[in-house]
C-alpha cells in the first residue's frame, strides 16, 4: 500500500479552515482519509488540523460543525458532534475573551537573540523572517483558548499517528519538531499552542522551561523535513502560497511584501523532496478561494464559506487530467480509517 506524507501550512484561521475543506474536498474526490497518512506535518494552522486529525477527528466532522452541510454517506456520530461541540466553545466571545492576554509582562524587544544573531552569522541557514522573529517583542496575547481546543480533543501525550509539529526554540533560534525522534517530550495540546503562536502577537508557549513559536517565519509549509522519508507521495496543502491574489489593499499589499519569498521557498522545499525520489503534490488557493478569503487571515466569521469553497475547487482539481495520477495513488491506499474509540489510548502515549 503506497505510504503518504501529508504536510499542511501555515496561515491563520483562514489558512486553518482552507486546509480543512480542501482535506474534505480530497476525501469527498478520492475516499482517502488524513487519518491513512503515514506521517503528518504541521505548521502553525496546519499543525492545529493536523494535530486534530491525528487525535481522530475526521474532516467531514470539521466541516459539518462550520457548515452544516453533512458529506453524503456519512453518518454522524452522536459522541464526535458532542465533542465537536465542546470543543467549539472555545471560539465563543470577542477577540480578547478568545485570547485574553497571560499574567506576565512581556519582554518589549528581542524576543530571540540568537535568532537576530544567526542571521548575520549563518545567513543561508536562516530566513529575513526568522530574523524578524528574533527582533520583535514577545505577543502580548494567549494562545490558551486554541490550544485548549487541541486538549479537549486529545487531553494529555501524544497520538499513535506519526505526527510532526513544527515550532521555533526562541532560546536557540532554530526550528524544533516535536513528535520527531530526539524533540523535547510534551502533550499534543503544547505542541500545537506553540506552533500557533504567532511572533509579535501571541505570547510563546513554555515547554521544559524553552519559549517557543510558531515556525511559520522559518518556513510557512516546512515541506523540506518529508525529505529522505521513502514516502510514495507527499500531499503538501500550502494557504499561504497565493498571496497576492487576494482581495482588497491589504491583501495585495501583503501579497507583494511575503508572496514572492513564499513562493520561492515552496519551490526549493519542493524540489528538495522531489531530489530523494518522493512525488509531490501541492494543493493551493484558487482565485474563487481567495475571494472568500479575502484580506483578513484571522476572522473567523469567514470560517463556513472558505470551507465551502475549498471542497468544491480541491475536488474540482483532482478531477482535471493533469491531478488524475495523483487520485489514483490515494484510491489505491483506501482503507477504513480507525474509529474514534480505536484512535483514543487507554493511557498516554509520549514522543
């Protein structure tokens, strides 16, 4: 059975919702499941999502919640749409009874020197964001209410799933990848607070006595560590890759400040999983998508109808003849993925 990388991006909770309707629009097209990948990536948003599938949530629960719209052929699960809802809750409320800012005074510049350091020491290993990163204050927002959804998924270890959560170490200023052999210890929940917490804005997340950040400034997809893995396809879902093409001043102006690095590191990624013999498919916006995103990355009130749009064009996608090798790659792993009380251990699991 051929093995599946799956890696999802960085890019708010737009970004977040994109990578879910565009899983359901795959699933819908395919019947392949997130829960059959061999490995999950997940940056920022797409470490939310991923983190969620691999605790045992299926997409089609993810977009009924947003959408109501419930898949054909799906039959509902009374303890997943009650836990769905719990999880929901956390969504409640203004922006700053989401994320209410922590007890502690955060420290006003330099958040990382070493990472400021290392861009004038080691420049090609680094990037100008990784740099920003280091030079800005540390958020002054938490990033409790998000990662608590994470834990009332999945409330302590780690899933069975191979999962990889990516997270800058603002103590040493390099990307960490928790799940992977030889990374801090933690609870799946930590992880994905600190792979969500956005440099400047969302205060970083303490795992052992380390600060960590979102390692979206590092690389917005990170689809370079499914390198070498011997995987027969990588699946990359990347939000992030047209900026630009959005709707509005802002958006075009961010398009044209972020949108040719992201490209470019996309690209160089992408070739370097290529170079080991392992395919690679990306999965990006399309101008009906960016319509419906539009300019603001983090308003969650969009959350239904960029989810909406993202099944029709992904599925729509893999129907053209140029995406049909890569349809029939995932028919050919289908399988019945693990319940919900399969997925769920008896005790905690640790990576």
């Amino acid at each position: 059975m051929p093995r599946i990388g799956l890696v999802l991006g960085a890019g708010g909770i737009i970004g977040a919702s994109y990578i879910t309707g565009a899983l359901e629009g795959i699933r819908r097209a395919t019947g392949w499941e997130p829960q059959a990948a061999e490995l999950i990536i997940g940056t920022s948003a797409g470490a939310f999502i991923g983190g969620l599938t691999a605790a045992g949530l299926p997409t089609w629960l993810l977009h009924y919640r947003c959408t109501g719209e419930l898949a054909r052929g799906v039959s509902p699960n009374d303890d997943l749409i009650a836990l769905a809802e719990r999880m929901d809750r956390y969504n409640e409320g203004s922006w700053l009874a989401r994320y209410a800012p922590p007890l502690r005074f955060p420290r006003p510049l330099l958040s990382s020197p070493r990472a400021v350091l290392k861009g004038f020491v080691a420049p090609r290993r680094t990037t100008p964001a990784m740099v920003l990163t280091g030079l800005l204050p540390e958020g002054v927002f938490s990033i409790r209410a998000l990662s608590s959804i994470c834990r009332t998924a999945w409330p302590s270890g780690w899933p069975k799933q191979a999962t990889w959560v990516t997270a800058i170490d603002l103590e040493s200023g390099r990307r960490v990848v928790f799940g992977r052999e030889g990374a801090p210890r933690t609870d799946l929940h930590l992880a994905v607070g600190a792979a969500c917490a956005v440099p400047g804005i969302f205060a970083p997340v303490a795992i052992s006595g380390r600060r960590y950040v979102d390692a979206g400034s590092y690389s917005p997809s990170n689809l370079d560590l499914a390198a070498g893995l011997g995987l027969d396809l990588v699946v990359c879902i990347s939000p992030l890759s047209c900026l630009g093409q959005g709707h509005g001043f802002l958006a075009k102006g961010l398009g044209l400040l972020l949108g040719p690095s992201v490209a470019r590191r996309l690209r160089r990624e992408r070739e370097k999983v290529e170079a080991t013999g392992t395919p690679v498919h990306v999965v990006e916006p399309t101008a009906e998508d960016m319509v419906a995103v539009g300019w603001n990355w983090m308003d969650i009130s969009k959350r239904p109808s960029v989810m909406s749009v993202a099944v029709r064009t992904t599925h729509a996608a893999l129907c053209e003849p140029r995406n049909r090798w890569m349809a029939e790659v995932l028919r050919g792993c289908m399988q019945a993925p693990p319940s919900w009380s399969e997925v769920r251990p008896a005790e905690p699991g640790w990576h």
